[in-house]
C-alpha cells in the first residue's frame, strides 16, 4: 500500500492507493528418468498435481518422449512444496523421479 500525506487547515488527509500484484507463477516440471516406472510417475501427478487419470497419462508420455513436462503452474511457495513433496514420494518409493521449478 502507498500513501502520501497533504497539510490542509491544520488536519493531516492521507490518500492512499491499494495496489494488488498477483504473486509470480512458476512451472514445475517432472524431469525423465530411466527408474521411474510410469505407473509411478501417474501416480505422482494424481497424488500431488491433482490431475485426472487421462491428464496423467499424457503428461507421463509426454516426459518420457521429451525429458521433461509440465506438472503446473503455482506461486513460488506451492511450487516448491510440490518439488520437495515429489521428491519425498520418490525416495520413499525407491525411485530417482526429480522435478524442479522455472519461471513461468
């Protein structure tokens, strides 16, 4: 919030001006592995990406066929609790799967 202050008649009036900036959006992006199986890497993107079976699938493909894919879209925080959740997931179920972040 910013605000400037004006002397009128002894009183002191404030203007201020509410700006609101939508945070900035991060992609999280699943990296390809030779270990993973893909029914793991489904379940990862049902599990912590909330996507549907469907939507699973093609994104699974299409980090297999191209090294890496887009999971989503999320303000910093949520990007980077999905990076370590995913990474949590793996390493629990004895795979390499990793997914990092970059800006949107």
């Amino acid at each position: 919030m910013t605000g400037s202050r004006e002397q009128v008649d002894g009183d002191v009036k404030e203007r201020t001006k509410d700006e609101t900036r939508e945070p900035p959006l991060y992609n999280v992006l699943l990296l390809n592995d030779d270990y993973s199986t893909m029914d793991f890497v489904i379940q990862v993107l049902e599990v912590v990406f909330k996507k549907s079976p469907a939507e699973a699938h093609r994104v699974m493909m299409h980090v297999h066929l191209n090294g890496r894919g887009l999971a989503g879209v999320y303000p910093w925080e949520i990007a980077e609790t999905k990076v370590h959740t995913v990474a949590s997931m793996a390493r629990d179920a004895g795979y390499p799967l990793r997914a990092t972040t970059e800006e949107a």
